[in-house]
C-alpha cells in the first residue's frame, strides 16, 4: 500500500537515526520553506579580481547621488567595490623616503635598506613611489617598483626589509641601487586567531610564548629602562619583554614612540647586558616559570575591522586600533585613501554611529581620550551630537552630549548592534542596553542578562527589534526578554566549534529567506569551514526550532537591503593570486553575490556545481492488529520497527525541479548497525520519473535526497512508498 512520508522542517542531530523517526538529521546547501526542504540559491563573483588577505568586514551603504559602495575589510587592505571595481583606500601608516634595492643573481629577492628605522613586520604591506635610478642591466628597473604593492618577506633587522618579486634577477644584480619612496600601510593583523591555556601555553625552562614581536629601534646599553621598539602597537601597557637572554619589566606603552618604559631590568632571574638595534624584541607578558601552567589564556587576536557610515563616511576602526574616516560625497573619492581621525579615540574593540542621535560610539576605549595607553576594556565614550572628529567631539562639557560610560559586569566588551529602539551590548558575560535619553545623561546602560556574552566581536545580529547571537553557553535572542534558543544541533555545532577562534565566527542575515546564519571554525581549523542557520520565520510556521548546518564557508555577510541580494566574501588560504600585491603570502578573498542561479559562477563564467543533499532519520514500520490479533487496516510506517518492511516502489513528487536528483535508502536492522544502501540505488529521479523500483528490505530505512550535476535545482513535495510487513526475521 502506498503510505505519504512526512517529515517536520530543520535537523536534528540531537539524537540518534533511530530517535529522529519523522525528522530530518543533516545535510548539505539545504534550507526550509514553508516546510519542505529546498537546494540553497547559487552565486556570482563580483569583479574579476581576489582580494588580498582575509576579508572580516563588510558594510554596505551610498552616497547622496545614489551610488553604491561596499566597504571590504580584510587584515591586510581596506578595500571600495563601486561599479564592479576595488578600489585601495587603506590608510597609510608613515612614507619614508630615501629607499634603495639589492637584489641577488637568480633569486626573487630583493632587500630594500631604509634611511630610518622603518617598524615594519613580516606580511606588512609596503607601496612604493617617486621610484628614480634603478638603471643599468638588472632584470628590474624603476617600473618593476613604482606605484606598485608588495607584501614584507621578512624583516631582518629595524633599517631593512625583504621583498618577493614576480621574476628572478637575471641581470646583473641590484647593489643599494636607486631611491624611492615608501608607503607603509597601517598594520591591521594576522588572517588566523590561534591561543591556547594551561600546559604548553608557554615552554619549560622558564621560557614563555610571545604573542607579540617586533625589533629593537637602536642600540641600548645595560642600564637603561626606556626600551625604543620599532612598533610596539601590537604589546600591551604593561608587562615583561624579552631581548635575547634578557627579560626586562615595562609599565607604559607609548604607542606613538615605540618607546616602553617605567620598567626594570634583568628580572624573572635573567642578566642584563647591552643590546644592538635590529635584535628581536618578544612580548613575555605571560610569563611561564618552570613547572608552571599559563597563568591565562594565550591568544594572538585576527586582523579585524569595524565599519560603519556616518551619512556618506565611512568609518573604519583597526579592531584593537585607532580609527579612520574616509568620504564618499568628497571629489574624486576612490583616488582618496582613509585617514585616521585625530581628535577620536586612539584605541576601541568596537565603533557604531547611534541610529537615532547620530552620535559616534567607541566601546573598550581609552580613558584618555588620544592616549592609547590607556584603553579600558570595559569603557565606552561617545562624541557629542553631530560631530565627530573636532578637537572637542569628546570632551564632556555641560553645553554639549559627549559622555562616558564603564561597564561593571565582565572583563572586556566583545561587541555592539544597533537596535530598533536601543544598543545592545555585549561583554564576554552579560548583555547591557543603550538608549538615548536626552540631557543631561544623553544615554542610559541597563543591563538585561548575565552568562550569556558574545562568543566573538561577530556572532550577533539584530532583525526586526529582536537580537540573536551566539555566546559560550548557547544560542540566545532578546526582544523585551532575555531567551535561550531551543537548538537541535547544539551539541553537534558546539562539540564541532573551534572556540579559540571565537572572534572569526560571523553572523550574518539573508532576510529573503529569514535566515540567521554563524560562520565557523571547526576543531583543528583557523579557517571558517562550517555554518549553523536559525530560520526564524519557519521556526514560528513550524511551532518548533528550525535549524540547519552546512559546509558553506562566508568569512563576511551582508544583508540584501541595498544591493537588492545578499553578498559575502569566502577565504581561501592556498591561493595566494590577489590582483594588487607582489610576493602576497596571506590568501585571498572572493566577493560573491548570493541567491543568483544554481551554481557557483566565478569571473570569466566558470561554472562550479553546488552540490546539495539532506537525509533523513530511520522510520519503521508497525503492523496494527484487532484484539483478537487480526491485521487490521495499513501498516504504520511511524512505527516501532516490530516488523522489517519491504519498499517495494516509491512515487517521487517534488513541488519544483531542474536537472535531476538522486535518490539512496539507507537500510540497517538494528541502531548500531552502519547504515547499507539500497543494491538498486542510487536512483536518478528526472523530471519525467513517475515511480521507482526500490526493492530493498530493512527493519530501519532512511531517505537521501541529493543532486552533484551544475545547473541542478530541487524543492522536495510529498514522496510517497509502497510498504508492507515482511516478517520479524
């Protein structure tokens, strides 16, 4: 007899095959609508070029003619796509001039020696310019340097720096050979976040793990304790650094210098001694004893940023940095880079304009307010209405709306949304409210929720007046009231997460659909490689939690409210082909447009097939009986597998189909056995499949729906199996 197979919206990988009878457990590029499961849309890349380094940030936003921006973010360049080009407005850093070029027969190194101690690191980015004298029979000549990028091979010592060419010298070599200009760009940080706790944080002996490194900038002797680094932007205020065999104490951090002092030397047991410039300085602030576990967690952060507009600025905030401005409105913009804004903040975690006062937002700032040395974790500063980088935008004064705020309940903010009729903030444990309220407090703080802060700066969104995010205990939302979200593959996301690169999860909206979705990192991965979605709208369709996961990879997700479709950007780390810099060694970043097609469409109209599949639990089958043990009526496929059944046929029925699919049972008599498929499957079902003959045979059977081929579609109808008891053996 020919029985309907149902199955509720979402997965469940809270239980066993078996304990999902009538559910869905997993899949691949799927999603829900109106309860039947359906293949995710398809996406273009936009533009012809990969991005340098890991693209974290995306905004969206346009100028008063209308046109269109998108700001792109990644830890090595602030990029502008507008009319299907990117544009480089990232900020520079300093320009030295007098740079000169040594280059070695058949190598593709060159070392360019600076004038000045230049605070560069490995994987900083340089651009030259104003490039004059590289003559004579060298391979390379002015126009193999001018106006062009390079990534920083390394950088040996404080006055030099190695680069990586396109070609080999083939000529005669290079020898401290032409000058040229430097453009340094700002720093923004590493593609990975790593750390680790406990045993092994730090080596035996004493020894300790540097997070943090850079050079001496000149020579010092064995009595001074004002230590000149070559960029110490990346140590902290205060703590211990180590100089060869010497650990030396710091209690200030002038950021602006280099400079690190108020110390003293020869500690932790080790000896003093003189130190020449260019040496290696390494941050031991954790400093790890013999036999000693980590005193804390030990995590270099990801080069991050924040991005917002003010009207047609963009602002964008160096995570952990200072603060840039750049105008769309301006003449000529994409030839404008960013600058910092001076009078702001000198260091924030987080930055938002407020949607109501326009006020700029900075939160896990500085107590003074250009004083980078002094960021507090927990502090937030706003600008007074309507102006933001004047030398008295911060500057609380009875005549004005600037203010100040320190949150009491965690140790650091993680991150901020802009909500219907309030901010929301988050520390590492609790959840505050921001409202603006006027003179003479401007804005109020309440908090609203303890154990439930921010996983990562990213992993919250808000829609429609209600915030969803993702923290170290579970999925939650608030709207008036603070709600954990029932979640059917929380164990599954949460056993599966790599919770060290907790500020690389993204979450990001796809409105059209009413997804909310958090881009991961798996265990033994600093690469987002996974996704968990919560679609809030089939949730309430279905009066139960409807949640997905998938293998789709988005480092960055921004909404389709301007664009009209949803973008995001993916990271690759073996590719290293960016269109704009030489010797790149940090991957590269694709900007796609999503819900297009069915395929992934690179530049130049490749086509990749986005392979889509979703299988579910084991269902069984009940034979029902009368009192006096007769068969009554059909068997019960919702059943407590009394019987093995018999599929002999199955009627295909999909609501909308392209291409084909393919259909596989999964046959297995008891739950521990690993699921056989069917002998006779995979069945290819086409848009002219009427039946299938399955003839397979189980005490426990479950249904995969998939399809592999490009220019392949499907949303799944009602199916429908011919059954019937075939024995309890």
């Amino acid at each position: 007899m020919l029985q309907k197979l149902g199955f509720t919206p979402g997965f469940n990988k809270q239980v066993t095959p078996t304990g999902a009878e009538g559910q869905w457990t997993g899949g691949d590029n799927v999603r829900f609508r109106y309860g039947s499961p359906e293949k995710i849309g398809g996406w273009d890349q936009l533009g012809e070029d990969k991005l340098t380094g890991a693209a974290r940030a995306l905004h969206h936003w346009d100028d008063n003619a209308g046109i269109k921006y998108a700001a792109i973010g990644t830890n090595r360049i602030l990029y502008v796509y507008s009319g299907g080009q990117y544009y480089d407005i990232h900020p520079i850093r300093t320009s030295i001039a007098g740079c000169n070029f040594t280059s070695s027969s058949s190598s593709t190194s060159v070392t360019v020696t600076f004038p000045s101690a230049h605070g560069l690191v490995d994987d900083d980015v340089v651009r030259f310019e104003s490039v004059s004298g590289v003559t004579g029979s060298s391979t390379y000549n002015d126009a193999s340097f001018e106006g062009i990028k390079f990534m920083v091979t390394t950088a040996p010592t404080a006055t030099t720096i190695t680069i990586t060419m396109a070609t080999q010298e083939s000529g005669t070599p290079l020898s401290t050979t032409g000058s040229a200009t430097a453009q340094l760009y700002v720093n923004v940080g590493p593609a990975q976040e790593v750390g680790g706790y406990g045993w092994g944080t730090g080596n035996w002996s004493g020894q300790a793990s540097g997070v943090a490194t850079t050079t001496l900038a000149s020579t010092i002797n064995d009595a001074v304790t004002d230590i000149p680094l070559t960029n110490s932007t990346a140590f902290p205020t205060s703590g211990e650094i180590r100089i060869g065999s010497e650990d030396i104490s710091f209690t200030a951090n002038d950021t602006a210098t280099g400079i690190l002092s108020g110390g003293a030397r020869e500690v932790n047991g080790t000896s003093k001694s003189s130190h020449t410039g260019g040496v290696t300085v390494t941050d031991i602030s954790d400093y790890v004893a013999w036999g000693e576990a980590s005193s804390a967690d030990y995590t270099i952060e990801p080069g991050l940023w924040v991005l917002d507009n003010y009207g047609t600025k963009l602002i964008a905030l160096v995570y952990n940095g200072a603060c840039y401005e750049w105008d769309a409105a301006a003449s000529n913009p994409t030839a404008n880079r960013a600058t910092v804004m001076s009078n702001a903040p000198a260091k924030s975690r987080h930055v938002l304009v407020s949607p109501t006062a326009r006020h700029l937002i900075f939160f896990g700032t500085t107590t003074t307010t250009t004083d980078a040395a002094t960021q507090d974790d927990m502090f937030i500063r706003f600008s007074t209405q309507e102006s933001i980088n004047d030398t008295d935008s911060y500057t609380v004064t009875a005549n004005n709306t600037a203010g100040t705020q320190r949150l009491a309940n965690g140790s650091k903010i993680m991150g901020a949304q802009k909500g219907r009729d309030a901010i929301y903030i988050w520390t590492d444990n609790s959840m505050y409210l921001m409202r603006f309220v006027g003179a003479p407090f401007t804005f109020s703080f309440e908090q609203v929720g303890t154990n439930c802060g921010l996983l990562g700066k990213n992993s919250a969104i808000e829609v429609d007046g209600a915030a969803y995010w993702m923290s170290e205990n579970g999925f939650f939302s608030y709207s008036g009231q603070l709600t954990s979200l029932p979640c059917l593959v929380e164990d599954y996301v949460y056993d599966d997460i790599n919770t060290v690169a907790r500020n690389l999860v993204f979450c990001g909206l796809n409105n059209l659909f009413t997804e909310i979705s958090w881009y991961y990192c798996t265990n033994g991965s600093d690469v987002i490689d996974r996704v968990v979605t919560y679609n809030y709208m089939e949730s309430v369709i279905a009066k139960k939690p409807v949640w997905t996961t998938g293998s789709l990879a988005r480092t960055t997700w921004a909404d389709s409210s301007l664009f009209g479709k949803p973008h995001a950007t993916s990271y690759s780390t073996s590719d290293n082909a960016s269109f704009d810099v030489v010797g790149n060694s940090d991957g590269t970043s694709i900007y796609y447009e999503h819900e297009t097609g069915t395929d992934q469409v690179d530049a130049g109209g490749s086509i990749t097939a986005i392979t889509s599949e979703i299988t579910s639990g084991d269902f069984d089958i009940t034979q029902r009986r009368g009192q006096t043990g007769q068969v009554i009526g059909m068997p019960d496929l919702r059943g407590d597998g009394e019987y093995k059944m018999k599929i002999r046929r199955m009627i295909p029925d999909f609501i909308s189909q392209t291409g084909n699919t393919q259909i596989t049972l999964f046959l297995r008599d008891y739950p521990n056995d690993s699921a056989s498929s069917s002998p006779y499957g995979p069945f290819t079902i086409t848009t002219s499949t009427d039946k299938v003959d399955t003839r397979a045979r189980a005490r426990g059977i479950a249904i995969k729906i998939a399809n592999t081929g490009a220019s392949q579609n499907w949303k799944l109808g009602t199916f429908r199996l011919d059954v019937q008891p075939d024995g309890r053996r």
